[in-house]
C-alpha cells in the first residue's frame, strides 16, 4: 500500500497495488518542509531535534549519490559531504543528529566518479 498526499491545493490519496514510479519518501521520522524528488537529484528540507532517519525509495538501484546535508542551527551553518549507495530494489537511507534546519541534496554521482 502506497499513500501520497502532496502540497498541493487539493490532497489525493492513491492506492495501489504497486509502487510509485515516481522517487518516494519510503520512513522519515521528521516532517518534510520542501520536497523535490527526481532520479538524478532529490532535494529535501526538514526540521526538528535529535537523530534524522529518511529512507528514499524508487532511486535508481545500485547507484552512488553524492549526498550534501547543510545544516542551519540559529545563526552558524554547517555543511556535510557523502557517498551514499542505494541497494538493489532502489533504496537509500540518511542518517544524521541534527538541531534545527536540515537540506539535503542527493545527486546521482555519474558512473567512473570517484
């Protein structure tokens, strides 16, 4: 079961059988402020307190991403670079204590990058 609610004007709720073919956020365990998903480059923001768990479901499988998580805390911000691998079904997950905002860019990192 696959539940999708935009933030848009009107909110739709889809079931199906299948997933998406669209990226999803599959867990996350703090609300979502901005969402952009696509294959080759995600971009989402959240905020909160303590450890930050996002699962992306549907990216493209067994692929790098090069993962920037910028971080806002009052005035100082704070900016973090990874490598990330999605597994074979498309999965990656993103871990990260944070206090306050959070971005996150993924990027697919082009094969033959190091």
């Amino acid at each position: 079961l696959y539940v999708h609610l935009d933030m848009g004007e009107e909110a739709v709720i889809a079931l199906s059988d299948s997933r998406p073919e669209a990226v999803y956020l599959e867990q996350g365990s703090h609300r979502l402020l901005a969402w952009r998903p696509s294959r080759k480059k995600t971009v989402f923001k959240t905020k909160g307190f303590g450890e930050a768990n996002f699962v992306l479901a549907n990216l493209e499988r067994d692929a790098e991403y090069s993962v920037t998580i910028r971080e806002r805390n009052g005035r100082s911000k704070d900016q973090i670079a990874l490598v990330l691998e999605s597994d074979a079904e498309g999965r990656l997950q993103i871990s990260h204590a944070i206090r306050g905002e959070m971005e996150v860019l993924l990027q697919l990192r082009q094969s033959g990058a190091n």
